[in-house]
C-alpha cells in the first residue's frame, strides 16, 4: 500500500508539471504534505500549516523528483502557441460550409 501512495504522488506532481499553465505547487507539496485534507491553513498557526523539517529530510526521494520535474518543464518550455492555434472567440465566424451554418442578416 505504501508503494501504491508513493507511485500516486509522483503521478500527480508529473501531470502537474507536464500541463499547461502555470503549476500551482504549494509548500510542502513535494514532501507529500497533506495538511491533514484542509485546503486553506493560511490563518492557522499550529501543527496544520507548519512544516515539520526532520520530517522533511525522510522525503528526499520526492523532493528529488519534484526538483528533477521542474527541470524536465524548465528544459522543455511550451507557449500556448506552439500546442494549438485558438482563434479569438469574440471575432470567430462560421465557414459557410460548416454544418449547420444559417446566414443571417450580418454575414
């Protein structure tokens, strides 16, 4: 079970930092930090949101593959662009061969 968990971690963090956009890692997400399943700790100050640092230093394999994920994304930067061209939908208009296409006054 506990290899099962690790494999899961490591699995979120790659498609976290192989997606478009900015990655939203927060700290203490590459030491598998849960803060116990509460998604806003930011006005606690106790055991929730700390980080507990001899704790750390036993995640170094994580550490080390969330450190070697952020390279991978470094190395190899993707635009917007370079993926896929999206026209802007307010100045899109429908081809006259489309299915479905109806003139209307304006066309």
């Amino acid at each position: 079970m506990h290899a099962l968990r690790e494999r899961k971690k490591r699995n979120f963090l790659t498609t976290l930092m192989l997606s478009q956009g900015v990655p939203m890692l927060a700290h203490g997400d590459e030491l598998g930090r849960t803060q116990a399943g509460n998604n806003n700790v930011y006005a606690q100050d106790n055991e929730l949101s700390w980080i507990d640092w001899d704790d750390a230093r036993e995640h170094g394999v994580l550490t080390e593959f969330t450190a070697r994920l952020t390279a991978l994304r470094a190395a190899h930067p993707v635009s917007a662009g370079s993926v896929s061209s999206r026209a802007d939908p307010s100045t899109a208009r429908a081809s006259t061969t489309s299915p479905g296409y109806a003139p209307t006054a304006s066309t």
